[in-house]
C-alpha cells in the first residue's frame, strides 16, 4: 500500500517549493497577516486549539496549528510548512493522473499550487496549514481509493473526511480531480468509474452525517453560512442559473484574475474540450466543469461562495491545470500551443501575485498610517482611558493601490481592510484607538451634542463633520455605509 518516493517525485517537489517560497517570499517576509489573524498572531488574547474552528463544521481546519506550534502562528514557520504540503500535493496530483512526462507533470503542477485563487487563502495565515495540507488528503484519499483492499478504502474515507473538515468545498476538488483521471485514461468503462465513485460518495454521507450529529450535540451553529442549505425543490430550481455560472465565472474578472489571464484559461479549456471523441469524455468533461459551482449550488448562502478565490482555489484552479494536462497529451501542434499558452498562464500567475504582494503591502502601510493620524489627532496618550472610540464602517485602502479593472469584488483579494473593524488595538500593542461600534451595538450614552452630530452629519473622515469629540467619545465616521448603520441604531 506504501510506494517508495521516486527521485522523480522529489525533484518536483523541489522545484514546487522553491517555485512557491520565490513567487511569495515577500509575504514571508514582511509578516503579512490580514483581518482578525491579528489576534490569533500575537498568541496573548487568543491561541488556536483543535476546536477553534468546530462551531462552523471545520473541525480538522487547525489539527496542524495546534499540533505544529501550539496554536500559535509563526512567521516563515508557518508559511514553510504549509507551501511544502502545497507541493506534496502538487507532486501527488501529476502522480494520481498518471502523468508520465517531465515536461507535463512541470507545467499541470506550476498550474495547481500557483494560481492567483491561492490568495484567497494567503489573506488569513491562520488558515493555510489546514486548507494547503487538505490539497494533499484530497489526492492521497483518491490515490488510496485506487487501490482494492480495505484498509486503504478506510484509510480513503478518513483522507476525505479530514480533508472536508479542513474546508467542504474541498468536494469540488475531490470530483474534478477524479473525473480528469478517466478524461485522461481510455481504459476504463464508466461501470468501473462509477464503482470508483462509490468510496468518495460513501465520504460525502459520512461527512453530512458527521455534521447532522455534531449539530445535535451543540458543537456547531447550523446556520452558519457556510453550513447552510437548500431544499432539494431550490436546488432544482438553481440548475439553470448554477450552469450559467458555471460559464461565467470562467470570463469574469476579479482582482488579480485579470482578463487576458481569463482568456489563457479559457482558451486552454476550450482547445481540450474540442479533443472529445467519446460520451464518456463528454460526460465526465460536462461533471468536472458543473463541479466548480458545487459549492454555490449546496449552500444556503450563494453569494457568499459565488466567484469566491477561496472556494474557486479547489474548483476551476483543478480545472485549469487538468484541461491544460489533456492539451499537453496532444501530440503535434496542439501539444506546442498548450506549451505556449501553459507558459504564458503561469507567468500571469507569477506576476499577478507578485502584484498583489505589493498592493497588499501599500495598503496595509496606508491603513495603519492612517489609525496612527486619527489616534495621534484625537487621544491624548495620558486621557485615553477616559475616553471611548467609536469607529463606524470598515475602509480597505488597498484598492487605492490596484489599478486594473474588474466586475466582481473580492472581499479577501483587495476589499477588504487588513484591520478588522479597523481594531488598531489589535495591532499597536492595545493602546490606540478600539472601537465600540459594530454590527448591532450602541453608543452606552447618547448626549445631545452627539445625537445632533450623528443625526446631521453626511461626511467622512477627514471631514471636520467626520469626527465628533467629547469628554467620554470619539466618534470617528470612516465610510457611508458606517454612517447610515450608526444612524440606524438611534433611538429616536
């Protein structure tokens, strides 16, 4: 059941590390976190544990967090690690496709652990250990559930669960991976695929069942977004509309997906799809690109989901690198225009996130510049605790530093702020400003003064009427929307 690694498999894996750390080495090394990893990167008001992640049915996301570094997360340790299981994963995908050229297994590779969808993850360091290493689960379980005897068919059905309490929309992956093993093998019938399908399957019970009774026990908050879901009449109901995103997605642009990137990719689908010369092919073909909207299908929430990097990072990043693999199978021309257009893919890949790396860094320099003027402007250092914060509306500066356009937001890409509800304490060892406005809270007491400001003011931050300052409050306004929330809270 256990093959000896061929000295192929670990120059590949070479090569994938390298390739990763080089293409991300500014990240590592600037410490880049993003959001609320900031309380999770100081390890003093919160430490990762085994069930950190369970109230939203993840309850394998931080098994490596805790095991590896006590639920702490370290700089360059951190992202080391988890770009070296990447690449495991990227090794064992050419493997399980039974890729037998140097060349092919390079490129399909360079494709599945380089596509910009991997900043989706990159944004929340907390995460990557869990959601790279479930890349690795996903292909050794479909690697195991080739082989005939039991233990490995148990050991699958372990891979896949893990790997779907790492992150469900790893089932994505798990059915575009398995379906491009036969697109790119005549050999079986689809009697025999169907009866490989019935380990995957079986998981995929076995993980709603999973759910179903950590829910009964209270472990999980059933109606969590990403646990949410539809009725089987709403799922009939989504078909058409799940089948046209299904194309969309793949010609809409997002940040750092850019058109001519979008146009590579679709191109390289294309050129594969035309290849078809069996219902077989036809049908896994038509499986593997319904597989990449799966997600958004299932779930009660499909906005959430819907041209989302992080879920399209297990969907179309495996559709790209397995329609690029069946063009590179080609012999002739059509072999030398995958090359062409693989290679022109992944240095688009390479240079997007490049990009990225730098409109992240303006950003999150801009965003703690400008807590620092607020702060240094309105809290005298020695009255500070006297005074509460009140920061209304979340403002991401690193669109101020992205150039390209795009028609869908990606709120962990570039829309959201590196702060989460702009906490600068999170950041500035506790003692600038720390908001008391979020979501359904309230200004505990409302003076005149304040209730006239808030009722009349239209302006944000710099404005003079964006900032209103009193003996207990500091009322700061940083973008319309925050203004109308807190507007809607008053009481009269």
């Amino acid at each position: 059941m256990v093959k000896k690694i061929k000295s192929a498999d670990i120059k590949l894996w070479f090569i994938l590390f390298c390739a990763i750390n080089i293409v991300f080495a500014y990240y590592q090394l600037s410490f880049f976190w993003g959001n609320h990893d900031w309380d999770w990167v100081k390890g003093t008001t919160q430490i990762l544990s085994l069930n950190t992640g369970m109230f939203e049915g993840r309850y394998a996301k931080f098994i490596l967090n805790v095991a590896l570094f006590g639920g702490q997360i370290l700089p360059l340790l951190n992202s080391m690690i988890a770009f070296a299981l990447l690449a495991a994963g990227g090794v064992m995908l050419v493997n399980y496709w039974q890729i037998k050229s140097s060349v092919t297994r390079l490129y399909t590779s360079l494709l599945a652990v380089l596509c910009p969808f991997i900043l989706g993850w990159l944004y929340f360091p907390i995460n990557i250990l869990g959601n790279f290493s479930a890349v690795a689960l996903v292909i050794g379980g479909l690697q195991l559930n080739e082989n005939k005897n039991k233990p490995a068919k148990i050991i699958s059905i372990i891979c896949f669960l893990l790997a779907l309490g790492v992150y469900p929309s790893v089932i994505e992956m798990i059915i575009i991976c398995f379906c491009f093993r036969y697109i790119l093998t005549s050999k079986e019938n689809i009697k025999n695929i169907l009866k490989k399908a019935a380990i995957p399957f079986f998981a995929l019970i076995l993980f709603k069942l999973l759910l179903w009774g950590l829910g009964n026990i209270n472990l999980i908050v059933a109606d969590y977004y990403n646990l949410k879901t539809v009725s089987l009449l709403e799922l009939i109901r989504r078909t058409p509309e799940m089948a046209i995103l299904s194309f969309n997605q793949l010609i809409i642009t997002i940040p750092f997906m850019p058109l001519m990137l979008k146009i590579f990719g679709g191109i390289i689908i294309f050129l594969a799809i035309i290849n078809i010369k069996s219902a077989k092919v036809l049908g896994l073909w038509i499986v593997a690109l319904l597989a990449t909207v799966l997600s958004t299908w299932l779930t009660g929430t499909p906005e959430e989901t819907a041209y989302m990097p992080r879920v399209n990072f297990y969907g179309i990043n495996f559709l790209y690198a397995g329609a690029l693999t069946v063009l590179l199978s080609k012999k002739g021309w059509q072999r030398n225009i995958g090359l062409l257009l693989g290679t022109g893919l992944i240095w688009m890949f390479i240079t997007e996130n490049a990009y990225a790396q730098k409109v992240w860094n303006f950003g999150k320099i801009a965003e703690e510049q400008q807590i620092s003027r607020i702060s240094s402007r309105v809290i005298e250092k020695e009255d500070f605790k006297q005074r509460t914060a009140v920061v209304a509306g979340e403002l991401s500066l690193r669109p101020r530093y992205y150039h390209d356009s795009y028609q869908r937001e990606s709120a962990y890409l570039l829309n959201k702020p590196f702060m989460v509800r702009h906490i600068p304490s999170g950041i500035f060892n506790f003692y600038e400003a720390s908001p008391l406005f979020y979501g359904n809270s309230q200004i505990a007491e409302l003076s005149p003064q304040m209730y006239q400001f808030l009722k009349q003011t239209t302006r944000t931050y710099p404005a003079d009427d964006g900032l209103f300052i009193d003996d207990k409050y500091v009322v700061i306004l940083l973008t319309p929307e925050g203004i109308m929330a807190i507007k809607s809270q008053l009481p009269y």
